[in-house]
C-alpha cells in the first residue's frame, strides 16, 4: 500500500501475548500500526517495547505512527447521537487519524434535541465524509444524510437495551434510510467506517 | 360508552356477508360504527342499505356517522413521513374523526428532508396528541418526540423493503426512541393509534 | 421546562465518575435531578456531596428532589404481574414521583390469579393513567386495557427465561393487544413510562 | 388403534387426486377417516363416492364417520378468543368429534371483554380438557389457566397482522404462560390439539 | 387446592432474603412447598430453619414435604437425551412427586442410539404420562410420541451451542413434531412440565 | 469435468425463453444437461427442441441424457419423512442418477412412525452415501445418522407450516443433530444435496 | 441540486395515476426524472405524455433525460455474482447513467468459479467505484473489496431461496465482511447504491 | 465400531469429576478417547492418571490414543480464514488424527487477500476432504468449493462481532453457498465436521 499506511491488529479474542507478538513481526515491515479492540494491558505489553506508541483510551485503540501519512487535507467528520456511542466513534477517529485524515469530532448531537445538531449545521459540507455513530433508533444517519450532499458513513452501535437487540434496532433503522448516500458498516465496526472513509477520499485524489 | 362513541369492525379475514351482518346487528344498538380494512365491494355493499355511510378510500375505512360524538376541541394531529404511509395515517385519522376529534393532517414530512418538518413546527404544540405514521427507519417519531411537549402515538408501518422486514425496522426504531413521551402501537395500526389518542383525549377531560 | 421537573441521567454503560461529574453540571442549573439504573456505588458517590439524595433500592434510581413539582391531583398507578417485574415498576414510580404525580402502586397480580387483579378494580378508573409492567406472556396489559377507559402504558420486562427470549414475548403480547387505548415502550424501560404517563398528564392539564 | 378411531389425511400441499387416492386406501381399512386442511372440491370429490362424507366449512375439515367411536362422555371444551380464530377451533371441534368426544364451544370471550369470558365461568371445570385458541396476544390461555383445574392445550394462530409476525406472538405468550397446566401445540394447529385432548382423556380412562 | 398440594416459589432473580422470606409465609398456611431454580445457599437458608427440608442437587429444586399428597399409582416416566439434560428431568422429577406422583427416570436415550431407547419400550405404555426432556435436535419427543398411546410433554431444553440459539432448536422441533399427543411446555421449564402432567393425571382421576 | 457430467440450469427466476437460451448454448459443448426448479411450460419449450429430454413431474427437473455418465456401482439413498418432501427428493433422485449414480428411493418413513423407517434398515449400510429430506421437525436426519456408519446429507424441506418458519425448524434439528456423519444443505436444495453425495462419491474412487 | 440532476419516483405501492401525476409536477421543474420499481404499464402511462422517455425493462426503471448531467469521465463498475441478480444491477446502473456517470457493467462472475471473476481484475481499480450486487452467499463483496483498493458499495439481493430468509445471508455476509472499504446498503436497493457512488464521486470532485 | 476408533467426551456443562468419571469407564472398554471443549484443569485431572494423554490447547481437546487407528494414508485439508478461527480448526485437525487420517492445516487465508488462498491452490486436490473453517462472512467456503473437486465440510464460527449474531452471518453463507459440493455442519463445531470427514473417507474405502 501506500507509505505509512498502517497495519491493523484486531485483538479482540488474542491473548495478549499474541498480539505483542503481530505487533513486532508487522513492526519490522511497517511503519505505522494499529492495535483495535485493545485492552490497558495490551498497550502497557506494546508501550514496553514501543515508547513512542499512544492510546486512546475510549476506543480501546493502541497506535504506533512513527511516519505520517499524509492525505490532502480533506476532513472527515465523526458525529455520536450520545455519549454511550463516544468509543466507537473514537475507534473510528483515531484510525482515520493514523490514517492520514484531518479528524473532527461532534459528540452527543442525537436527533431527539435537533436544534444542538443544527447548531453544527456549517460544519458538515466542509467534510469530505461524514461519519454517524448512533444506537439505539440510529436515526441520526437519515437526518444528516438529508442535510448534506456528502457521503455518510453510518455506524450503528449496540448502545441500548430491549428491543435494541443488541444494535439490530440501529442497524435496521440505518440500512432502511429514506436519506441518499449512505453507507452502512457493521455494529460497532469503527475501524471499518474509517477504512471506508479512507478509500472514499483517497478514491477522489487518485482519480482527479 | 359515551353517547355517539363508535363500535368497530375489523374486516380482515372476513366475507363481505359477514361484515354487513355484523354491520347490521351492531347499526341496531350503535349510533355510529367504523368497519376497518374494509374493501371497496364491503363499502358498497354497507351503503345498499346504510345510504349515509361514508367510505375514506386510503384508509379503507366505512364509517357510519348518525349522531355527533362531541369531544371538545381538542385536536389529533396526524403526520407521515412519506406518501406509502398515507393508508394508515388516513385509518388513523377518519378513526379519529368519528370518535368526535378535530384533525389534522401532515403528510410527507420524513426526516430525509426534515426542512419541510420544521416548517410546521407552529402546528405542533397545539395538538393535545400527535399521530406519527412512518415506515422505513421510522426516525420521525424520534425527531417530533424530541421538538414536541405533548404525547406521540408512534405508528410503524411495513412501508419498505429488504431490510424493513416487514416493519420491523420502523417498530425497533420506534421503541428504542430516545425521545420522551413516545407510546408505540403495532405496525400498521392506525385505529389502534387513533383509540389510544382518544383515551388520552378523555382522561384529561375527565380527571379536570 | 417547567420549574422542578428533573433532568436525567442514564447510568448504564457510565463510571461512577462520569455519573458524578455530569451530576455536577446538571444540579447547577436544575433543581431535580434523576439517575437511573444506578448502582449502590453510585448512590453513596452522589450522596457524599448531596447529602438529600434519595435512592430507591429496586428501582435502582438515584433522586434529587430539591423542589417539588407540583402537577395537580391526577394519579398515575403502577401494576406489575409478578414481583420479579417490581424494579421496572419502582423505576417508573419514582420517576413518576419526581415528575410530579401522586404514584399507587398494585404489584403481583398477573393473569393466572386474575381474582387477585380484580380485588384492586375500583382503584384503576381514578387514576388518570395507568403503568402496567408484565414480563413473561405480558398478558396484564390487554386484561388491564380492556377493563379501563383509562390510558394504558404498557411496559414489557425481559422477566422470565426460555421462549422468552429477553423479553420479546411480553413486547409482542402487548404490541398485538386487542384492548384499545394501549401504547408500548421498550422493554424494561420504566423511566420510558413515567415520561409517557406525565407527558399524557399535563396534555390534559394544559389543554383545558 | 382402537375400533372406529379416525386416520388423518393433511391435505395442504396434496392435489385433489393425490387425497381422494389416500382416502380410498384408507377407507379400505379404516371406518372412519379424517381430512383437515381441506378445500370445497376435494369435500365434493370425496363425497361423489362416499356420500354420507360431511364437510366442516370454516374448519375445512371432511370427516367420514360410519362407525361412532365412543369414548365415554368427557367433554372436550373448545374456546376462542375472537372471531376470527373460529376455523382453527372448528379444525379441533370437529376432529375432537370424530374421536368419538363430546364437544361443547364457546368463542369470542378474548381478554380484552374479560366478563364475556367469565359468564361461561362454571361450564369451564366440567370439561376433561380445555382447548384454547387465540391469536394476537394470545392471553386467553394463561387467564383461562389460571381459572381452572383442568389441562389447558394451547393453540397460538396466526390472526394478527404486524408484530404478530405470522403467529408468533401468541405461540411465545402461550409457552410463556405463568399458569399451571398449559401444554402448547404449533400455530392453527387444531388437529394437534384434538389429538392431544384425545390422549389425555384415553389416559384418564386406561389407568383407572 | 387439595390437600398437600405444593405451593412453589421460583428463585431466580431473587435474593436468599426474598426466598427465605416467602417461604415462612407460604409455610404458614401450606403443608409443602417448592422452591425451584435454588442454588445450595438457599437450600442452606431454607433448611437452617426447615431441617426436614430436601434439596435435589441437578435440579436445584428445594422441598418441603410435611403431608404426603397421595395420588393414585400413576406414574409419571420422565426421559431424557442427554446427561446434560439430567437438571431439567430432575426439576421435573423432584417437582412431581411432591405433587404426589410416582415417577420413574430413564435418562440419556437420545435418538442418535435408538436401540437403546427400545430397550425400555415396555416401560412405556404403562406411564400415564410420559415428560420427554431434550435439547439440541429435540427428536426425542418426535420419536417417543410416535411409540405410544400416551400423552408426551415435550420439554425443550437450552443445551447445545451454535445454531441451537439457546434452545430454539429443541422448541422448533417439538411444536412442528409429526406425532400425535405431544404438548410443550417453555424451555427448561421442568417445573411446567410437571404441573402439566399433575393435571392431566387429576383430570382423568376427576371425571371417573 | 469428466465426461457426460451434466450442466445444470437453475430455472427460479427465469423466463422460459432465457432457460431455453441457456439450454441451447450448454448442449453445444456439453452431453448432459439438467434444469432444476422447472415447469412444465419450460419442460414443453425444452423439448421442442430436444425431444429426448425428459421431465421428473414432482422434482421439476428437466433432463438430457445423451451420454452416461458412468460412476460405479456405488449408490445413493433418498429418504423421505413425508409424502410432502417427495418433490425435494425427487429433484436430488433424478439430479444423482444423471450424475451416474444408482439411486434407491425410500419414501414416507419419517420417526413418528418409527418401525416403518426398521423396516428398511438393511437397505442403509449398502448405500454410499444417504441423503436424507425432512420437514417439520427433521427428526430423521438424527435417527438414521445414529444408525448408519455412512455418510449422511440432510436436506431440511420447507413442508410444515406456523412454527416452521418456512423450513427453518428442520434446518436447525439437522445443523443441531447429535448424530456423527451429517452435512447439512440449504433448505429444499434437492440438487445440492445430489451434488455433494456425488462428490464424496467420486472423492472416494479417485484416492483408491 | 446540480443541473440536470434527477428526482426520483419510487413507483412500488403506487397505482400507474399517482406515479403519472407525481411525474407531471416533477417534470415542470427538473429536467430530469427516474421512476424506480416501475411496470411496463407506468413506462407506457409516461411514455403516452413524455415520447423521450426510456424503460430499462430487467431494471424496470423509467428515464426522462432531457439535460446530460456531465460529471467527468469517472467510472462506476457494476458486477453481479448472478444473472438473477441483474435487474438489481441495472437499477444501480441506470440510475449512475442518468446521474451522468459512465458505467461499466461485468455480470455472472461469482466466487463459485472464481477464475471468471479475475479474468476482469484490471477493470477493477480503473473505476472510481465498484458496485457489488449479489445474493445468496453475497461473498463477492469480500472477494472484491479484498482486491481493489476503491470504495466498494455492496448490494445485498433477495436471490435465493431457504436459508436466504429473502436476502438476510447475503446482507450479514457483507456486513461482516472482512475486507476493507466496503458499504452496505439495503437489500435490491440498486438505487441506493447508484445515490451513494454518486455521492462518492462528486464528493472527490468538489473537494480537489 | 472399528478398532481404535476413539469414543467421544462432550465436556462443555460438565464438571471436572463427572468428566474424569466417564473417561475412566470409557478407558475400560477402548483404546482410544477424547474429550472435547475440556480446559486446561479437565486436562490435568485426566493426565494425572493417564500420563500419556496429551493436550491440544487451542482446540482444548485432550486425547488418549494407546492403539493408532490406521485408515490409508487419505488426507483431511484444514483450512482456515482467520486466526480467530484457529481454535476450531484445531478441534477438527486433533479430532480427525486420533480417527486415524493424516491432516494438513492451512491457516489464515480469508478471502479478503485472496492470493494467499491461491498460494496453497495446488494441495487442495491431493485431500480426500476440504474442511473450511471461517467466521464473519463466512465466505471462503464458497470460494475454495467452487475451486476443488472435492467435498467440503463448511465449519461456520462465532468469530466476529455485530450482525455476526454469534456465527449466524457465517452460517447462512454456508447454508447459501452457491459452490457445489459443501455440507454445512454446527457452528463451531470442529468435532462435527472430523466425524463427517471420517465416515466420508471411511464409505469411500469401505465400497471399493
Ligand atoms: N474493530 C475492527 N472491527 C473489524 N475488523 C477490524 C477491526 N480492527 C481491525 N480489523 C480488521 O482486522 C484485520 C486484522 O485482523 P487479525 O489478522 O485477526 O488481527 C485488519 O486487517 C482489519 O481489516
Ligand atoms: N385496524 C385495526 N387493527 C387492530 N384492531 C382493530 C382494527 N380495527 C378494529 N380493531 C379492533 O377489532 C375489534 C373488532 O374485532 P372483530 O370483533 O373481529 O370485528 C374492535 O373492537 C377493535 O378493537
Ligand atoms: N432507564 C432509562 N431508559 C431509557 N432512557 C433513559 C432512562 N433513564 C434516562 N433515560 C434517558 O436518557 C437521557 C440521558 O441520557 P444520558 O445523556 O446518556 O445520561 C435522559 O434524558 C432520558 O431521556
Ligand atoms: N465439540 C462437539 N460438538 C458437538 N458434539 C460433540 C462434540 N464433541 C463430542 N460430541 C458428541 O458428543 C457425544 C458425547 O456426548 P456426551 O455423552 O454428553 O459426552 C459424542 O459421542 C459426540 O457425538
Ligand atoms: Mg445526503
Ligand atoms: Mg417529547
Ligand atoms: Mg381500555
Ligand atoms: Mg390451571
Ligand atoms: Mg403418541
Ligand atoms: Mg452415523
Ligand atoms: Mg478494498
Ligand atoms: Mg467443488
């Protein structure tokens, strides 16, 4: 791939050991790597060996960026509905970072107070792509899909309980947008939603 | 009941026979009646012998209208977020009529281009209930939940496809409203949602 | 809002810190404050700097009543079908409380001893609303609507085990309800029917 | 078997050829025989060569009985919970019948009118078994089991619409019944419950 | 009820307190009780104050029995497929004969060894009801059901992984089984299964 | 492929003309060619053309055999529970013998009338392979599993109805089954279940 | 929007007037018009008023272009895994058409013989957006987006039959798909997926 | 059954002693014994009193093999698409040599980087059996399926997260596969798919 794009480690279900051990091996070839899913003992077990790696800690996402990729300066922009979603949304921000985008964040901006969303109305079109996390109803993917002419990345989260099925209610909800240009990624998939957010912008500076 | 309060018949799995029998034997006791999912050849074979009978053509509803049911001045407001939801919506809303509310009725105003919600913001506080019929991601009980001080009677629809399985997706989203002061009916119902605001109606005036 | 109507939090998925914390900001500007599905931990942090915090032990609900909101004589009354369904139906009560309302409660009188439901039957038609929590077959809720011409707020609980499914059974019972004049919310979402109940309540109030 | 117990043809899926073919080879060997799930032109297919074959309308049932089978006068009490679940009751009536049971019904008593239900109070415990129809919510089986002593069989059907997805609210409300005595058989299965009444009153007989 | 029928408390989801407690007043006016889904802590409470109190260890069922409850010689056989549904059959067994039943226990003939199943064929047509205890496939009930003139309650159970979907598998297999005389009680539910099979015994007792 | 193996046309979802098209230009290139899933209309548009070809009525399996495929004399069992499943047999009977396999069929043996399956129990251990078509409660897939030391393809069919969920009751009894030696197919797939036996036949005689 | 950007009619559940009428009112002020899920009788309705019209008849998709939307030369790749996934196919493709992008087509190139699909490999990265549609087991979506480094925009279909559950396989394939960059959307939805690349493309655009 | 041919311990719900208990009666009466799903402590308590029993610990099987089973020198192929998948793959592979086959493990080579499969294409057509192991998408048995000539054993897992839904996106991919030639058995179940294996090798030695 390009220079300094990262590797990615997904540790959910490895040991500790075992992810310390991927992170060496893709370390030698690669420059920058990804730790997703990562609990404090696998950053502590990384940082040991890696000083300079960082941790985040709401996402749960170790990251060693010892080259910056550098990506035009096209932004993406992360929105949650609340503040349960924040980890996920962080998974996703701090992939696209290491990835090379330009990050901003909106936090908490659910659909059932519309008017703190709106107050953020100029910020969306300036985004390259939008990136929606929500749980629940998820319906705040239809929303800002209708507001820009901007490609939205939505993300449904297993934040809630009953009948939120575990995020089949916000996925559901998502995948049945009445809004154009949106494109769903799996429950609390953060990283995809920055890998395809990534290949949306890299896609239009390659093509131009 | 209260005088002029309508007695209903769901017509669904029933023949024509049956319903004008049921029709005619409840006509002897009742001044009003209501016969839901009623067909066209239902309708006409009511009005044969009940000229004044009135047939709403979306909604599939006759209804039969001899006295007034008086009930204040309180006012049901519907609204859908599509043109595919209407049927129900007019279900809902010629129910309400004849259990002797004030109705109004806003249609196509779905989250997806939520410009034209807003416009009629204004409209909203004065009902005493909300109506809200959506399919698809059925986000707008969310959205007017969260702008309104006054009960939304949420009604999912089986508008969609694929993922909507059946109304499914309309109906999780409903009940994981993070919105206060949602109630949620079963899909499609608009005459349980125009019972269900008609008793939230005559509370308030009972308890004064 | 109105003066003294409690802001909420949701405590799910939150630190004892972060509950504090955002329990700091809003005792600033309000005067009542709410935290449910609050764990002891919870209650004795918050306690330690408002010594007049309430907690209500089933319902798991953390309570700062400051000033009381007074909001008429209209009665809100909480049933249950077993006790098992009684920390859902204390969440809705105290929630209910705290909004405003007189609060009765009739717990463990599901349907396979409806004798004992029916002992309490001269207390439902005085209440201006009624919470009826029911886990397993959920079936109180359709009994209880068919018996009142009160509005029914139905709560399903994920009570039970098996064919239950969490609590889908009850939900779909009480979706599927044959009474008139029921409306859903999610599963165990006691908070949820309290803000239904007072929303219908001061609809009624404020239409007058 | 025993001398005059019916054979059972399923018709659903089988062409009028295929069940009259069936019906004669077991007409050969058997004195009575059975066929559910039939339409008008098999009933008049099978009746062009045994015409004292008699044909259940709304229960879609041919039964060809030259032989009573008598089983002693335990009753078989047949109820259901609207009008709409009347085929499905029919199906068990008329089977229970032709094993040779007597069979009394009373339908329409669903729970939301609990006191049309309870007028028939008393003729509840005379019967040996209790058969239970009811769709939707599916309640009348955990109210009817909690009234009486006697085994309750269960039969969810598919009348609904929504939420119902197709019976399965009420086949879930059934298996969750908090009654005692409740045995449940597959959705509009009416046959199967005919079939198990029959066992369980031939048990009572065998083992005295 | 009758003399020395049990009273019966279920435990999960409850404290020791809260069992403890219930059980005095219930042990007040009741000559036996049952506790089912009990842990050894609340058998020890239990039993520190009630010393002739037992406590079937797979079952988890503790048990009072101050007044034999006398049935008849009717037996009760209770099956099983595995040894993991062993817990399952005791609830049931233990449960039945507090109700007064004789009960014996055939365990682990699952279908994938039929003959060993056959060898305990004569054993069962001299049950009056036959409790089939399976999870997994469930075709235990099927095959049973095929066998004998007998009523089958059909248990369910939660054991296996993967596509058994917590006991969906069995609860399938077991409503659309294709023997006749088979009733189902909800997953796991020893308890129901017995208080199934007492009334189909007391009913045949009954209506001599 | 080998010589004579047939190319296969899966006819759902095509109009007569497109299968008709497609035919033409398989039996350019090849011998043997089958249409599954076909009507008798494109049966008739077929053979115009080819009148050689012939047409299974109940599998639906158009068929032109113009050079056989000679496989050994290993053979290929069909069961079925039912009469209802022949359809899905048939379409893996015909799709195994223009594969070039000897097929016995054994029809209607399902496990609610068990001596009827021992019947035949010699039959089993001369085949190669068994595939085994169940609806319902799929039962059988296990009983004969347990019996044979051969290989086992189970077809779950969608014959049943209510909680058979269209096939998925016996999907889930044959992925469940606690039988050693059974591969499972999709529901219905009478031609999949052919493919795979031929395939583990073939495996066999070529690593003689 | 942009000049000569379509609106868009979703004929399904609308009668051949509505859509007429509905096309009417857009036809004043756009200069271009999409009808989706539209009959050949719609087609032959607008065509009677609007001659330029054209009908994609497998896309079943009306368009009025009177104004060529230019949007650079940048390429959507549209592929299926089946050819009963085209009509899905060329809804997605028709529609990029009218929204002014060029559109290759590769069809029939499913994993099951995989050699076909590489044959195209160096279409691929060419494209500024793949859309993938398919059914069944929906792999190509993870097979491609494994390949390319594009955004990919994935289709499940309701191709199949069984456990497709009307296209639920192919949508939790691609939702889980491990490959990186790919976006769902609905099930069949062709149009949204046409909307969301469009939106990719013109995103790249306006950002340079 | 045949010399050597181990006897099976399911050890998930089991206690240690109960575990060790069966295998001391088991070890009786063969040679060879393994248990399945046993962790490190069931691995020590056996070991402690037969010292040659040896532990997989990835696939937490713990066999004793006093008596090689000879069975040709046909191969089982294991393949896997991730890493995460490896526990049940190794549960296969240990399962399949103590039932006497030689086996080949090919790990990681999920379809998202497809060139690492084609890497190892040449082995796949020297196994007498393919056994495919893959969570999420499940899509790599499709893809080697349509790739081989030789019967593929699919092994869903309940690897993933989200609308994985704890191996069911895996499992209808399987069930779906359009590749001919796959049987699907349990999710996870590695042991399942050994046992299909073997009696697949075992049919194609035993009719020569
Ligand atoms: N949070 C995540 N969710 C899903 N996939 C991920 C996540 N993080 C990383 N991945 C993917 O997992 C792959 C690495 O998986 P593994 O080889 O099991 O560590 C990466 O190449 C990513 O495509
Ligand atoms: N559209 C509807 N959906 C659900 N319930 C309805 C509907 N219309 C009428 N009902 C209810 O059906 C009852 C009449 O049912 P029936 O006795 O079968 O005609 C009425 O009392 C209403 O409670
Ligand atoms: N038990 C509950 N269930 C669902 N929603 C709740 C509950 N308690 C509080 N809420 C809602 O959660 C909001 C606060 O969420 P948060 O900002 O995450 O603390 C409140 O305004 C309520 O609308
Ligand atoms: N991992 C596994 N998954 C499913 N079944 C298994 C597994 N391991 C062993 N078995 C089966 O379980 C049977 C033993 O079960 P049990 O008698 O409960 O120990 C064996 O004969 C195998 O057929
Ligand atoms: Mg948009
Ligand atoms: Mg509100
Ligand atoms: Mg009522
Ligand atoms: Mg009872
Ligand atoms: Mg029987
Ligand atoms: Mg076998
Ligand atoms: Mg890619
Ligand atoms: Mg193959």
């Amino acid at each position: 791939l390009r220079n300094g794009f990262p590797e990615v480690i997904f540790c959910q279900g490895k040991t500790v050991e075992q992810v310390v051990k991927i992170f060496h091996s893709l370390a030698e070839k690669n420059r920058n790597i990804l730790a997703t899913r990562a609990g404090q003992e696998i950053f502590e077990a990384v940082q040991a060996q890696y000083p300079e790696a960082k941790y985040n800690v709401p996402g749960r996402v170790v990251s060693l960026t010892r080259e910056h990729c550098k990506n035009s300066s096209r932004r993406v922009l992360v929105l949650t509905a609340g503040t349960a979603d924040i980890p996920v949304a962080e998974e996703a921000a701090v992939c696209s970072e290491v990835m090379g985008h330009e990050v901003a964040r909106i936090y908490d901006v659910g659909v059932a107070g519309i008017h703190r969303l709106f107050a953020y109305y100029d910020k969306f079109e300036t985004a390259a792509v939008l990136i929606v996390v929500a749980g629940m109803e998820g319906a705040l993917a239809s929303v800002v899909g209708g507001l820009v002419d901007v490609p939205v990345v939505a993300v449904p989260t297993s934040v809630g309980y009953g009948a939120n099925f575990n995020g089949l209610s916000a996925l559901l909800s998502m995948l049945n947008s009445c809004a154009k240009g949106v494109g769903v990624v799996n429950i609390d998939n953060g990283f995809g939603a920055a890998a395809l957010a990534d290949v949306i912008i890299r896609s239009g500076l390659k093509h131009v």
